[in-house]
C-alpha cells in the first residue's frame, strides 16, 4: 500500500509534467487549424471564378455566352446574382457541365469548363 501511494504522487506528476509540455510547445492537436477556403470577392448581380492557375472571370450579361478565360485548375465558383438565378457552364463542345444557382459557393475544376451564360 505505501508503495502504492509514492507512485501515485510521481505518476500524478509526470502527467502535468507532459500536458504543461504539451501546452507549451503548441503543438496539440486542439491548436491546429485548416487553412481557409480561397476567397473570391463576387459583387451582386455576378457570377465569378478562379482557376488555380489565377485566371479569372467575371460576368453579369444575360442571355449571351462568354468563352471564359484560361482556366485550369480546381478554384472558387460564386453565383452571387439575384436568388435563383441560373448560371450555365459548359465544355469546347458547348455541352452543359453544371449549372449554379444563386446564391452558390463552392469550389469547382474548371480545366474542362470553356464557355458560361451567367444567366
């Protein structure tokens, strides 16, 4: 029993002895975080995006196509026109890829995406 009641003490000991190390190195597991999401500033009215490679688009106009810009990669995908509003994307043969409803924000690849109707 009395060796019972050192050990208790010293193990006692050791683990606030490694949860202070813990704490000061920084490096627990509840101090981590993921790096945000990429931001992309969409104004009303507009659907945007951004391909890894940094090109970007921007558009308001209805019921005309727009051959985006160079787009490769994974990137951000806002539709921030009025509630509802139906944005179109489509591959080099102009067959629809997806639609995006506003309000939509979400990462897609845009590598095979060439041509949008923003609404």
């Amino acid at each position: 029993m009395r060796l019972r009641k050192l050990v208790m003490p010293l193990l006692a000991a050791g683990t606030l002895v490694g949860g202070s190390l813990i704490g000061a190195s920084g490096s627990s597991a509840a101090e981590r975080t993921v790096p945000p999401k990429p931001q992309l500033d969409c104004p009303y009215y507009s659907v945007c995006g951004q391909a890894a490679n940094g090109s970007s688009f921007q558009y308001t106009t209805c019921n005309f196509e727009f051959q985006l810009p160079n787009l490769v990669g994974s990137g951000p995908l806002v539709n921030n026109q009025t509630p509802g509003t139906v944005a179109r994307f489509y591959d080099k043969n102009r067959r629809l890829l997806f639609t995006s409803t506003a309000y939509d924000s979400r990462t897609v690849n845009w590598t095979p995406v060439w041509y949008v109707r923003a609404c």
